[in-house]
C-alpha cells in the first residue's frame, strides 16, 4: 500500500527534526559538562573583543556574495541565460534567504531555479538547474582544496590532525570524477547509456539533456575566471569564521579555519538537518577542540557565522516580502 504524500513529507520531517536535535543536545551536553560551567562564560565572550572584527566578518561575507553571484552569472551565461547582474544578484539574495531555513541549504537552490524559470520560461528550468548544481559542485570542489593545501603544508607531519586530510582527499577525488563525467562526452553518453537500462524513457531523455547541458562548460576560459572567482569567494566565507573567533576573544591561527571549516561546510550542506543545525556544530566542536578551542567557543563561532549570514540575507526577505517581478532587464 503506497504512502500518502503528506504522511511520508512528514515522516521525513520528522526525521530531519531528529537528526538536528540529537547533535544539538550533545552540543550543549558538552558545553555545560565542562568544570566550572557556567551561564555568564556566555555572556563574557562578547565582552572580550570590539566590534571592528564583526564588522569584517561582515564585509567578508557581503563580498563573497557578490563574487558568488558573479559566478553563477557566468554559468548562466553558458547555458543561455542573460539577466543583468543587479536582477541576479536579487534573485541571489532571496536564495540565500531561503537557505537559512530549508534542510541542507539546498532550499534557497531551489528557489533560485524557479525563479529563473519564472524568467525565461519552461526552457530555462534545465538551464537553471544546471549553472545553479554546477555552482554548488565548484564551491564544494575549491573548499576541498583548502583543506587539501592546509593539510599539505602544515599538517602533514602532525599525527593527530593528519587523518582529517582523508576525508577530503576522498571528497576531492570524487568531486574530479564528477566532473569528468559531466563535462565528458564519453564518459557522460557512457553514463547516459548505463541509466538507460533501469531509467524510465522520459527521465533518461532529461538526464541525456543534462549531460548535453553540462557540455557548455567545455572552456578553458571559463573554467579561469571561476577558478579566481571561487577562491576568492570560499577564502571570504572562511575568512568570516575567523574574523567571528577573533570577536569573541579567540586567538588562533588561520590556517587551522582553513583546514577545518570546509568539513564543516561540507556537512552543514546535506540535507540531512533543517538549516545545517546541529551537525555543524557538533562536528565544529570536534574539530576545534583538537586546536584547543573550548566547546562553547567553538559553538559561538558557529552560530555568530550563522547570524552574519542571516543579517545580509534580509535584503532577500525584503526583495521576496516587497511582492510582485522585478524588472526583467535582459542583457541584450
């Protein structure tokens, strides 16, 4: 007997409600199980620093959006999509929004695509979709790298951190072999050809339009200009994490935000929790308590990252709540 549509959203819900809570109650279990816990520890973090490192984590986070929707502009652009950068950047702003709020991050992706759609017609669905995964995949890709680098210079040699250069390898090798299968031509009509034979005839058709999609972003001159745009935008957004430590009053090096944090991205980014809550900040707290940071710190960086992000992301409440299109200026 199938199950009714509403029951299994809800079942679902439930258990992404699960899954944030429970990392969530050792979070605080850790915080309050420390000697000499205590309710002010909270309060004298924001005592301990001025304001002026809120302010970059701040202005780090508002460039990095405006490279990030640069980017996606581009990718954009390749699949046919022309909209002015001022109209994207709108639409950018509302997804991110959205982001805050959905599982995984993901809701806000979803919200860019049909926003696009509502733009260009039914055509630009594939379109959207496309540049908008192609996006997410880049980001996670360069973060990875982060990782990879800091690992390889700094913690190579130290036994205690040199195992979290792993998981990343394994990321990083994975994200390679998807992209060489989306943007090959054999690899990808070998993939289309395998799904072929358990896919239904009108989901393969849309999977081999995707492929075919995926082959605009053949260029080598694209391909630069993202790589600078996307390590410039994925250091901002960890420079954020650091400038948020160094408000409440934790000195540690950068290099450390570099290696740990795309983990933490990493996982925050399934849609396996309601806004990336609580396995970010378990597994923040993890990682930052091998560089000596305390549990609550660690936390406190998290959440203060989160409400950065929230902050500049109202102007995408304010663009969604003001109603109506904008205009749809198109790049002629």
């Amino acid at each position: 007997m199938p199950i009714n549509k509403s029951l299994k959203n809800s079942l679902v819900f439930c258990l992404k409600l699960v899954i944030t809570l429970v990392p969530a109650y050792f979070v605080y279990r850790n915080i309050v199980g420390a000697p000499d816990w205590d309710v002010g520890d909270l309060y004298s973090l924001f005592s301990v620093k001025g304001i002026l490192p809120f302010v970059l984590a701040l202005l780090c986070m508002g460039v990095s959006n405006f490279t990030a929707c640069l980017q996606w502009k581009l990718l954009l652009e390749k699949q046919g999509v022309h909209l002015t950068y001022g109209h994207l950047l709108k639409i950018y702003y509302v997804g991110l929004f959205f982001n805050n709020f959905m599982p995984g991050n993901v809701g806000g992706d979803v919200k860019k695509i049909y926003d696009i759609r509502m733009e260009g017609g039914q055509d630009s669905v594939g379109a959207g979709f496309t540049a908008t995964f192609f996006d997410r995949l880049v980001g996670f890709f360069f973060v990875t790298l982060f990782t990879l680098g800091m690992g390889a210079l700094f913690f190579i040699y130290d036994d205690s951190q040199r195992n979290f250069i792993w998981p990343s390898v394994w990321i990083f090798l994975g994200f390679c072999a998807m992209f060489a299968s989306l943007c090959s031509r054999r690899l990808g009509h070998l993939a289309c050809k395998v799904s072929g034979k358990v896919l239904p005839g009108k989901m393969q058709q849309r999977i081999e339009h995707m492929f075919e999609r995926f082959q605009y972003y053949r260029s080598v001159k694209l391909w630069l200009c993202i790589l600078v745009i996307s390590l410039v935008t994925q250091s901002l957004r960890i420079f954020v994490h650091y400038f948020c430590g160094m408000s409440i009053g934790v000195d540690l090096s950068i290099s450390w935000y570099f290696y740990y944090i795309p983990l933490v991205a990493i996982v925050s980014a399934l849609p396996i929790s309601i806004g990336g809550f609580g396995p970010r900040e378990l597994l923040a707290q993890s990682l930052f308590a091998r560089a000596g940071v305390p549990g609550l710190e660690s936390v406190v960086i998290q959440l203060i990252a989160y409400f950065v992000s929230l902050v500049l992301s109202l102007f995408g409440a304010f663009v969604f709540l003001l109603g109506g299109k904008a205009s749809q200026s198109q790049d002629k």
